[in-house]
RNA sequence: GGGAGUUUAGCUCAGCUGGUUCAGAGCACUUGCCUUACAAGCAAGGGGUCAUUGGUUCGAAUCCAAUAACUCCCACCA
C-alpha cells in the first residue's frame, strides 16, 4: 500500500468525520450496556467558537469516546442556549442597522426577527464543534426553547408556584438600564471604578449651620428623603430631632439616627434615598420614609428630577454639582475608588430598583444541593469549588426570576381585575401552564369569566438551563419514560468555574427537586483559557485565535493534543500556539512510524529471533504497565497526566526503544511473527490514543488493518469493547523485566554518550566488557538488544578489569570499552575524580544517617536495610573508581 | 472587609497518608548528527537552597506557625 509521505490532518479529518455521521455512530438508543451520558453545557446562540468552548469540549469528546470504546453506551446530548439578554441585545442592534426600533413592533413582529436571527446564526457553534471531532449525538440536538424544552420550563414554573416557592413581589432589584430589564444578583460584576466623593452641605432648617454629607451620586439628591447619622456620634448630637434642607432641591427632609452608620466614613452623615440604593431602602423602611423614585428605565430622570428630566444618570451628575459648586453648597470633592455594578450581559451600570418581580425562594432547594456534595455523592474536580460552593448556598438568597424582555419563556402569569365582596378593585393572578387552564382556575376560584393579561415577562435564561440533565430527556413532562430512566442521572459534567452558581448549583436544586436525584456525579471544572500574557481571552482584545484557522493549520488532533498536554483540572492554561504544534508534531511522528512498520519486508522463511520475541515481550510488559497508570488517571480526572504518559509510550517507547529493536537491517525483511506483533502492538497504541486524538488513530488503524471497510475505531466498543480486549486492565506485568531492560537502555546510553563525548562514528563498532559489580545475578538476555542498539561487536563478562579502555558506570556495574588509540589521560581522570567526589559524599550522608543511634532504633527496618544497601553500593563503586584512577596514574 | 487557593528547572506543571520513584516530566535550551520512518527528526547533555523564616521529627518539597508575593471568589460601607 502506498503511504503518503506527509500527513494530511485536513483531508483525513473529515473523510473521518463524515464517515462516522453517516454511520451514525455517535447516536445512542437505550440499550442493555451501561450508560455513561454527558450533556454539553449549551453555548449560547449568539456565540461563536472560542478556545474556551475547544478545551471544554475536548475534554467531554476525550471522556465520552473512552467511555464508548470501554464498551458502555455513550451519549453526548448537543444543544444550544437561547440566551435570552444577549440574544435580545443583538436582535435589537441588528434591527436598528436595518433602521427597525423594537419599539414599533409588537411582541409577535418581534420574535418572527429574533427566530429568524436564531436560525441563522445559532447552529453555527454546533457545526464548528464537529471539525473540532466532537462525538455528540447530533439526532439528539436541543435548544433551550424548543417545544419540548418550552413546556418543561413552564410546567416547572406552574409547579414550584403551586408548591409555593414562586412569588411576585416588590423589591430593590438590580436594573440593567440599557438592557431594560431586571437581572439577578449573579449577573451583576462589581469593578473597581475611580470616581469621586462629593461632600454637600446641607443646612439646618431655620439655621445657618449645615452639616456636610459625602456622597459618590449627588444626582440622587433629588430623591433624597432624610439625612442619617450614628446616634451615639457626638459631632451631631445637636441635630437630634431637627429638619435639613436637601441642597439644590429645597426639600425639608429629617434627620434620622441610625446605628448603620459608619461614623468613620466620609463625614459620618449619610444622605438617604429610598428608591435608589438597597440599604438607603431598609432604612427608609424602618422609619417610614418616603420613597422618591427620580429615574427613568433607561437611566435617564424622570419628572422628579425637575429641570434635570430627561437627563441622563451620569450627565445629571455633572450639571447638578456645577449648579451646587455655583450655589456654594459644595464642601470639597475627594478622588475615590469604590466598587461599581455593572450589567454582566451589557456592562452597563447597574441601578437599584424598585420594582414588581418575580422570585424564587432558593433555601429549601439550597440545603439539599448542599448535601449532595459535602457527602460527595457528586464530587468537584479539583475539589477545592467545594468550598466556594459551600459558600454560595449558605448564604443564599432569593433568585429573581423575571426579566423585562420578549426572547425566553414568558412568563405562565395571568392578570384580571376583579371586584372583591366588600367591594374592593383588586388584580388577581393566576399562574397555569396556559391561558385556558388559567381561565378554568379563574373561573373556578374566582367566579371570573372574562379577559386575561399574560404577564409580558420572560423569564431568566437559567431558568431554562437548570432542567437541562433532565429537560434533554424529555423527563419534566414525562418523568417515567424509557429515556430519563436510562440516561439520567448523567456521568460527567465539564465547566467552567464561573459558572458554578449560575448552572451546576441549580442543576443540583433541579434534580433533587424533580428527579429526587442528582443530575450527575462527577463535575469537571476547566481553567480559564489565557493568553500568554495570563490576560483572559476576550473578543475586545483581540487577543483569541480563531479556532477553526488552528484546526486548519495543525490538525484537530493536534489541537486537540495541545490543549490537554497543558491543561490539568482546574488549571487556567496559558494558550500559545505552539503548544499546538507539539500536537503536531507528534501525530507526524506516528505517522512516520506507520511508514516504517508499512515498509517493511516480511519473510516467513525467517525465523524469530530471541531479540525480537525478547523486544515485543518487553513492548508489551510496557504497555500494560502504562495502562494501569491511565486507568489511575482517568479516575481522578487527571487528563493531561494520561494524555502524556500515552504520549511517552508511543514516542519513547514505541518508536525510540521499540522500533529500533526489532527494525531490520537495510534491505533485510523480518520475520512474520515479529512483524504481525508490531502491526498488533500499533494497533493497541491507536486504540489507547484514540479518544484523545480520534482522527489520526483512524486513520492509522484502518491502514495497519488487513482491513474490514466497515469498522471503525470509534464505534468498536460498541459491540465487542475491543478496547477491553486491545486494553486489557488487569493484566500483571513483570515489573522485573521492565528493570532489567531499563539496566540495557543504561548501558546502551553510556556506549552512546562515550562516542558522543570522544567524537567516535556511531558506524564503528565497539567492543564492551562488563565486570560485574554487585552480587545480583546479572541478566544476560537483553545484550542482543545491547549490540544492536549500541553497535556493540561482542560484550564479554570478566572478573579482571582491562588495559587501555574507557569505563562507565551503571549501579555498581563496571562497563569498559577498549579504545585502539590511545585515551585522553586527564581527561579521564578529571571525570573519575569528579564521580569519586560525588560518590563520597553521597556516602558520608548514608553514614551520617547510619550513625545516629535514633535512625537506626526510629525508623522502620525496611528503610534502615535500604540505607545499608546504598552504604554497600557506594563503598563498592567508590574502590572501583579508586582503583581505577589508580591504574590510570600507574 | 471576609474566605479560598497558589508559590518546585527559562515556561507549564507532577510529586497520594513525612524515608530509593525524591528532587521529576513535557516544552524550551546546549552539543553532535541531512544515520535509507521522521530536521515537525535522531543521539547525548546542562539546568532547581522545592517563595522566606522558624518549629515538630532520627529524618521535611511533603506536617505546623509566621511572613511575603500573586490569583480567584464572596460582601450594601455611602
């Protein structure tokens, strides 16, 4: 068969793919296996791949194809996340580029543009996923408002309303002013801002005293309806009971005394203003202020803001402490640094608010979410977002779920005015899965027969992706169908961390809530991806890679490899391209690999040599030894270990040691045996590596193959769990045939390294003698492996040490190469007396240790009898290398 | 302000319950090689007071305390 020379990751990468959709074999149906599901975090409909979602998803395809080829049914379930703040903010740009203000459309105009908009943009992330290799049960596709999904949300909603932890109320809420909606707590990010502190005088009543208050938002002055103060701060005690004018505006307002104070702040006077900050609205409840709403919803003031209406938030602020500096109301204005919220989604500062919400009580869902993982039913790799996640639900607070815009699921509410029987206007609401079940409870619990109002609220985007382990599966409307019984309680999770509040916390509420189980068990948390700056990889930096030009240029492979090799749990990983190209490289160096085992002449007339059966013996002792670590890795979530411990085997062992063992002189064939164990040997490699790197294996395994055009590497597990057979996890190896080899790889280095360092040719062939230092019975049968790999020409064993020959070490063995010419004297000598050096000292610490009583009493035998060994063993090298310098003097 | 975490080779990180896996790996680096699979390579090398200072111990990268630097999360100080 004829190989190409180079490797060609883009043509084989899809050939591949296309091969494995067509065969469908990443579609999973229940079956009699076990299950192992993943359910992808959804991106968002207006994302577009970024190195992030490469490294998540990397590691979910990683972890569902082993699972698939250990034989288990895997199930990878794809979906989008309509994302309904951030998807509204481009609809609403695109509209206005198109010259459409949202504002002139009805609701139904409007979400005909935002389907329009999702159809076609919100697929693109799902189809670069597959050049990535991503083995997602596409069948299995969802969104988080499709009709199944729309239903569960809704039914959920009636639900937890019935059961009495859906409330509407009227609180301080955080407004986003450019988005025009509500947003939870969650999604609001203090920075750090430099802004100032403004210190206004306000006059007493009736006096010319003020006192002076500091504030970092005089524009709130305007609904400022009292001043406080610590009623134990001596500087105002005189103010007890007395009225100040509220500078610039004139209104009379009163002086309250309260312990919230700090006295230490500013002036220790603090201005309140009940509509406009969460604590200014406490107070004003505990003492009944009045509350003075001055803005408008988009930031702007609204007519109580007087001359100042219609100004906007921050430019208000500039004109009212110019009006007051003109008045002389202003003290003195101060640099300050305080933490401002800004709008996730937006960046736009965030404004409290007074406003109607809807809410979910959070504290019965958090105790039991909280359970599950400090028992570890479902465990956090790493570990340590226990803690941060222990920390939310013990102080966690009511989630707002109500949100002022029209993409997501509206809310199930329904609004009628009614006369109550002592004659009462009152508005009712009832809440149903739609408007003619909400007529019938209207009916019913209220006599009422006419028009309802549907709440225009939709709902927070979480409160759609908190179903999802359950939603995929059909399991909200259906809770006892075949599937969710089957598939749920799902295997992995992979995330980020900052997401665990948003989704993993409340994923965990939901599935305890409607599953009475939780919806995974293991949680994987990726780092951040960075530049190499450590800067956060962000759109308006520009400092991202495109994702599929990287695929093109190293391979999905190699991307693929790149990433793992540098990202372990919970690590950020510093991105440099070039961390691709070792990825890369190595699947060019397997590649070339398969050049040479495919080049080879076979010839049955020849017979297996003891070398050769002795190398596969050894290949194999190797891989099950690697096996074993892997498996260790792969239950503790340590990917990036696995990946290079396979990578290691392939590249050193199999190529460095393996290979070149068994190769055949030029022209020469090798014998049959020899041969179908590499083709074998090559074929487990591929079957090792093939989650991590799904293309290339492939590719590999179909040409080492005598080859069944219908099988495939991926799908193997799924009916024969070759991966078991081709990996067997229990297999014992000889942990002493493993040593005795690495004594031969010594001793072939140190004949290669005295070339190296006196300028032979590798083409001449030495000779080596070996004296024999310790009492170990020396292993003989690897000096074939030893001759060949060392172009040794005869090792002979001896008592007596030879004349005019170079020695090396290896343990306590003497091993001599006898030189034709003449040998560097000094030379020799400043080597041997550098090693003698070592070697004492290495010998008076043993003997330090030896010496001391309480070692020798104190610790356990085991380690006293090592320490002996290693005194026996230096005494033994440090009179060889005497002895040695001594002939060398002669 | 509260909490958590990190600090080991130039870079990214392993190092589990203290002792032959104890100072490791990959990349990068140095030297020599276009050796008929591979220069995206081969062979051989160099490189670390394990952040600092104390303590516990026969013995500390590992356990304890303090210090320093960095990172992240949470919090209503105007």
């Amino acid at each position: 068969m004829e190989i190409a020379s180079k490797y060609d990751p883009r043509s084989v990468e899809e050939r591949w793919y296309n091969f494995w959709l067509e065969k469908r074999l990443f579609h999973s149906e229940p079956d009699r296996r076990k299950a192992y599901t993943v359910v992808i975090p959804p991106p968002n409909v207006t994302g577009v791949l970024h190195m992030g979602h490469m490294l998540n998803n990397t590691i979910q395809d990683v972890l569902v194809r082993r699972a698939r080829m250990l034989g288990k049914n895997a199930c990878w379930v794809p979906g989008t996340d309509h994302a309904s703040i951030s998807t509204e903010a481009k609809v609403v740009k695109m509209l206005a580029e198109r010259g459409i203000n949202k504002r002139d459309l009805s609701r139904e105009e409007y979400l005909k543009y935002a389907w329009e908009w999702k159809e076609k943009y919100g697929g693109i992330i799902l189809k670069q996923l597959r050049k990535l290799g991503a083995s997602c049960d596409w069948d299995r596709t969802a969104f988080t408002m499709d009709d199944i999904r729309y239903e569960s949300v809704i039914k959920v909603f009636v639900d937890l309303y019935n059961k009495g932890l859906i409330y509407r109320g009227v609180r301080m809420v955080n407004w986003d002013p450019q988005a025009l909606t509500a947003v939870s707590d969650e999604e609001v990010i203090y920075k750090e801002s430099h802004g100032k502190l403004f210190y206004l005088r306000y006059y007493v009543e009736g006096e010319e005293k003020y006192i002076v208050v500091a504030t970092t938002r005089p524009e709130t002055i305007m609904g400022d309806t009292a001043v406080c103060v610590h009623p134990e701060d001596e500087r105002y005690q005189w103010l007890k009971g007395k009225r100040v004018i509220v500078p610039g505006v004139g209104r009379i307002v009163p002086i309250i005394m309260d312990e919230y104070v700090d006295r230490e702040f500013g002036t220790g006077a603090l201005k309140i203003t009940p509509a406009h900050d969460i604590n200014d609205y406490n107070l004003g409840m505990k003492y009944g202020l009045e509350s003075i709403d001055i803005f408008n919803d988009n930031g702007t003031l609204n007519a109580n803001g007087g001359k100042y209406a219609n100004m906007d938030r921050f430019a208000c602020r500039k004109a009212i402490m110019k009006d007051l500096e003109e008045a002389g109301l202003v003290e003195k204005i101060e640099d300050y640094t305080n933490k401002v919220g800004h709008s996730e989604r937006t960046d736009a500062v965030i404004e409290p608010k007074l406003s109607a919400q809807w809410f979910m009580k959070m504290e019965s869902l958090a105790k039991k979410a909280l359970e599950v993982v400090e028992d570890d039913t479902i465990q956090f790799h790493p570990a340590k977002f226990k803690n941060t996640y222990r920390h939310w639900l013990e102080n966690i607070k009511d989630w707002c779920i109500s949100r002022q815009l029209w993409w997501g699921h509206r809310i199930p509410a329904y609004y009628f005015e009614r006369v109550t029987e002592s004659g009462d206007r009152r508005t009712e609401v009832v809440v149903a899965v739609n408007e003619d079940e909400a007529r019938k409870i209207a009916a019913e619990k209220y006599g009422y027969n006419g028009d309802l109002r549907q709440d225009e609220d939709v709902l927070d985007t979480w409160f759609s992706s908190w179903l999802w382990p359950i939603s995929l599966f059909d399991g909200i409307r259906n809770p006892d169908n075949e599937e969710i019984k089957y598939y749920y309680p799902t295997d992995d999770l992979i995330t980020a961390p900052d997401i665990i509040f948003f989704w993993v916390a409340r994923m965990i509420m939901a599935g305890e809530e409607y599953r009475g189980e939780v919806p995974f068990r293991h949680v994987y948390f990726t780092g951040i991806v960075r530049d190499k700056l450590g800067r956060k990889m962000s759109k308006s930096l520009g400092n991202s890679p495109d994702p599929i030009e990287l695929i093109e240029k190293y391979g999905a492979d190699g991307v693929r490899m790149g990433m793992l090799l540098t990202a372990p749990a919970g690590n950020d990983l510093p991105f440099d391209e070039s961390i691709c190209e070792q990825g890369r490289n190595f699947a060019n160096k397997i590649w070339n690999a398969l050049r040479l085992v495919k080049g080879w002449e076979t010839d049955g007339e020849v017979r297996q040599s003891d070398e050769n059966a002795l190398a596969v013996e050894w290949m194999e002792q190797r891989m099950a030894c690697v096996l074993e670590s892997i498996e260790k890795d792969f239950d503790q979530y340590r990917l990036s270990e696995a990946l290079m411990s396979t990578y290691k085997l392939v590249w050193d062992d199999f190529c460095s040691w393996y290979l070149e063992m068994v190769k055949p002189a030029y022209g020469k064939p090798i014998d049959r045996e020899t041969y179908d164990s590499t083709i074998r040997i090559f074929e487990r490699l591929m079957c090792m590596l093939h989650p991590f790197m799904p293309f290339i294996t492939e590719e590999i395994w179909h040409i080492l193959q005598t080859c069944e055009e219908n099988e495939t590497l991926a799908q193997l597990g799924a009916e024969s769990s070759i991966m078991m057979q081709h990996m067997p996890c229990s297999v014992f190896y000889d942990q002493r045939m493993l040593d005795d080899c690495n004594v031969a790889r010594e001793m072939i280095a140190g004949v290669r390294n005295m070339r190296n360092s006196r300028g032979l040719s590798p083409k001449e062939e030495l000779n080596l003698i070996v004296v024999a230092g310790s009492d170990k019975p020396l292993n003989r049968r690897f000096d074939g492996i030893v001759r060949k790999l060392a172009n040794v020409g005869e090792i002979t064993y001896s008592e007596a040490k030879p004349e005019g020959a170079l020695g090396f070490m290896v343990g306590t063995m003497e091993c001599f190469v006898p030189m034709k010419e003449n040998i560097d004297v000094e030379s020799e000598l400043k080597k041997l007396e550098e090693e003698l050096r070592y070697s004492e000292g290495f010998l008076m610490s043993v003997m330090k240790k030896l010496d001391n009583e309480k070692f020798v009493k104190g610790a356990p035998e085991k380690v006293v009898a090592l320490e002996r060994q290693k005194k026996a063993d230096a005494e033994k090298k440090i009179e060889a290398l005497k002895e040695r310098i001594g002939e060398l003097r002669g």
